[in-house]
C-alpha cells in the first residue's frame, strides 16, 4: 500500500496526526500532513483508514 496526500485538499487539522501518529506528522514549515512511511506496513491498516475517515478535506487515499 502507498500513502498519497494531496496537499492542495490538506488544511493541517491534524486529524491524521491523531488517528495514526505512527504514520502521519504536520511539516513545521507548511503546516500541511505529510506521511512518515510512503509504503506502511499492513498492519498499520486500521490506523491509517481511522486516518483517511476522520480527513475533513478528504485529502488522505491510499492505493494498493
């Protein structure tokens, strides 16, 4: 699985932050969701769809 976030949709609410702290961080400079892992191991799944589902912009997907 890859991680894609589209920044042009990221407003930085950090929602991503919270679900899957693991997998997801806010860059000091843009303020924006950036992925710690581009290619997260299947067991951080869970986390990463509680992710995607609590993304107000809907800027977090993930392709097989």
């Amino acid at each position: 699985m890859q991680i894609h976030i589209d920044l042009g949709k990221c407003c930085g609410y950090g929602n991503c932050v919270l679900a899957a702290p693991d997998v997801f961080a806010l860059d000091d400079v843009s303020n924006l969701a950036v992925a710690l892992v581009t290619e997260p191991d299947e067991a951080l799944r869970p986390a990463i769809d509680r992710a995607i589902d609590e993304c107000p912009t809907e800027a977090i997907t993930t392709v097989a």
